[in-house]
C-alpha cells in the first residue's frame, strides 16, 4: 500500500492518549493502548504506520477508490473522516464499560472481514461501542454477534458457534461481514453525512466481492437500504420503487449473467431477541435459504 500524504486535522488535544495503559490481549497476551495503533500486532490487523487515513469524506473517496480489498481493509481500518464518531470510538475505548476494564479496546473503525470471496455478504448497521469498537472484529464480543455467529454455525456456515475477541480461531465458510457505518456511533444513530461519508467504503468492498456474491444479508432496515444503495451504485439493477424491507423478505436483483438474492433480516439486538420478535429458529431458517441460494456444494 503506498502511503497517501494526508493532513490529519484532529489535533492531538482533541484526541485520547493512546499511551494510556496498556493493558493485553485476552488471546494473544500481547499488550496494546486504547485506541490500538495500526500494524502494532492486533489479530487480522492488517493496517501500518504508512496506510493514508482519511479525514474528511472526499479523501475517504479517492482512498477508496481502485483499492484493493486488503487495501479497503486497511484503509478503513484507520479511517478519520467523521470527528463526532472518531471522538465517540475513542472516549469509549480510553474509558472503557466496567466489565472488560482490563481489555485494550480496539477503538478504530470496524472493517468488513471473513471470506475473500464471498457467496453471503451480511451488512449490518455499525460496529457496536463494546463489542467490534473493543474487539477490532466486526459483530465480535456483543450479544448481537453472539446470536449472529451461533446462527452461522448452526447451518455450517461457521467453524465455531463463538466469536468473543479477533484470534480466536473464528471462520467463515464463503460468508463475509460489513458494516454500512464503520465506526460505533452514539445510541446506534450515525447521521446521514456519516452514512454518506462512510458509504464510500462498502461501496468499494460490494464492487471487489461482487463478482463471487449469490446473496446478502441485511440486518434491519437500515441495513436494508444501505444494502440496495451500495448493490445499486455497483452497478445491480435494483427496481423502484424499492423492495420493502421485512424479516424474510426478499429482493430478487440482476446482474448478469445472473441474479443476487438480498433477504431482510430483524437485527439480532437485544431489543428484538429480548422480546422475541427475533428468535433463534427465524435467524437459523434465513441463513439455512442464504445457504442455498449460495449453492454451496
Ligand atoms: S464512520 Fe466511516 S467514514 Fe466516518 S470515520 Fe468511521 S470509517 Fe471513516
């Protein structure tokens, strides 16, 4: 990855130091400050000291564009476009939920992560402050991933039922993972200018994974339109008016030779598991029909 000279306008007041307390990894043991400095050795990070960060959404454009996948890996991984959310991610990895007080938190952006080619493309809304913020690991170390992974495992799509913290072990089997919003954002509630801003990279992961992808996954509504949003600007035809997004629902969208399958999804939080509006048999059936629109063998 060649180095893009990029101004960083957060001046190091407005950020937390990252200096403070390094504390180690609950698989690897080595130890990192909060937020985790690219390319210091965190599991799948595949940042560096010379990937260009983003600062604003125009450089979050030219980054993205003609990038390679690892490229979008990393790039996003180290993304400061948005101040209000890269504040966010950083407050809460410095000051940390009580329970994982001894965990370095990852706070960076959550990049897309699983098969490189992908059959199953899960989009969810944005990494969660205590879950991918910590963990570095998109849908890793929440209760929402812990229903989402389960779920995978359970139809074979998944080598182990748990995903608690990037390094365990964890794989997909031609299932990759993304959010539209990359960074956690207050209250679960990106803006529309971080949606825009942050579009521009799962814009450039759907176009590099397009060309193996039988079916998506959105998880909840907002997911569901980004969903059709980024398939659409990658060039999918995608009919208006636009599907209407449901659990079970189900997009049939062209691009020849053939046809991509998005299907609608209650998302796995809390508030929909708790009250059982999502339960784990609806979860499992879905990804049981992803699973054989991708046609695995
Ligand atoms: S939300 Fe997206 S565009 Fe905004 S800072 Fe995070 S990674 Fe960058």
């Amino acid at each position: 990855m060649g180095a893009v000279p990029v101004e960083d306008t957060n001046t190091s007041a407005d950020r937390p130091d990252p200096s403070a307390e390094p504390l180690p990894h609950p698989v690897t043991g080595a130890v990192f400050p909060s937020p985790v400095p690219a390319g210091a050795g965190w599991p799948d990070d595949v940042a560096d000291a010379d990937t260009p960060v983003a600062t604003g959404p125009d450089e979050v454009a030219e980054l993205a564009t003609q990038s390679s996948l690892t490229e979008v890996t990393a790039r996003s991984s180290v993304c400061r476009a948005c101040p209000r959310l890269v504040t966010w991610r950083e407050d809460v990895a410095v000051t940390k939920r009580r329970s994982f007080a001894e965990q370095p938190y990852w706070g960076r952006p959550t990049p897309g992560w699983g098969d490189a080619e992908p059959r199953v493309l899960v989009i969810g809304l944005a990494p969660a402050a205590n879950g991918g913020n910590r963990t570095g690991r998109i849908f890793t170390g929440d209760r929402s991933g812990d229903w989402l992974f389960a779920a995978l495992h359970r139809v074979g799509l998944a080598n182990q039922p748990t995903s608690e913290h990037a390094g365990d072990g964890l794989r997909l089997a031609g299932v990759r993972i993304a959010a539209a919003v990359r960074c956690a954002p207050p209250d679960n509630k990106p803006s529309p200018a971080e949606r825009d801003a942050c579009s521009h990279w799962i814009d450039r992961e759907v176009a590099l994974v397009l060309p193996s992808l039988r079916a998506v996954v959105a998880l909840g509504s907002f997911a569901w339109t980004a969903a059709l949003a980024t398939l659409s600007r990658a060039g999918v035809e995608v009919p208006r008016p636009r599907p209407k997004f449901g659990h079970g629902a189900e997009a049939q969208l062209e691009y020849s030779p053939r046809s991509i399958t998005l299907i609608g999804s209650y998302h796995p939080s809390q508030q929909n598991t708790f009250t059982g509006k999502l339960t784990e048999g609806m979860l499992e059936k879905l990804f049981e029909r992803a699973k054989s629109l991708a046609e695995f063998e």
